[in-house]
C-alpha cells in the first residue's frame, strides 16, 4: 500500500496491530476476498 493510499484510507491493512497477519485472512485464491478488519473496525476497505 502506497503512502498515498494509506492517507486515504486512514490506515494501513498490511500494518496490523496484531503484528504480521496471515494474508489468507483476506485475500481468497477461489473466493471473493474478504476484510478481515470489518469484524471490529468499520474502515470501508474496498479488498481486491
């Protein structure tokens, strides 16, 4: 994520506070991903 983005964004999904997170949790290779930050945050992340 670009320094652009994140000022956007307000936060970085790649810099979690629970340290290096699994990207798994929300990038699905025969799914539609998810935002695995949505169950607590509410930032309107659009995840490709």
């Amino acid at each position: 994520m670009t320094a652009h983005l994140e000022s956007e964004a307000g936060a970085n999904p790649h810099d979690s506070h629970y340290g290096e997170m699994e990207c798994p949790l929300c990038h699905k290779m025969h799914r539609e991903s998810e935002d695995y930050c949505a169950w607590c945050h509410a930032f309107g992340w659009e995840i490709r």
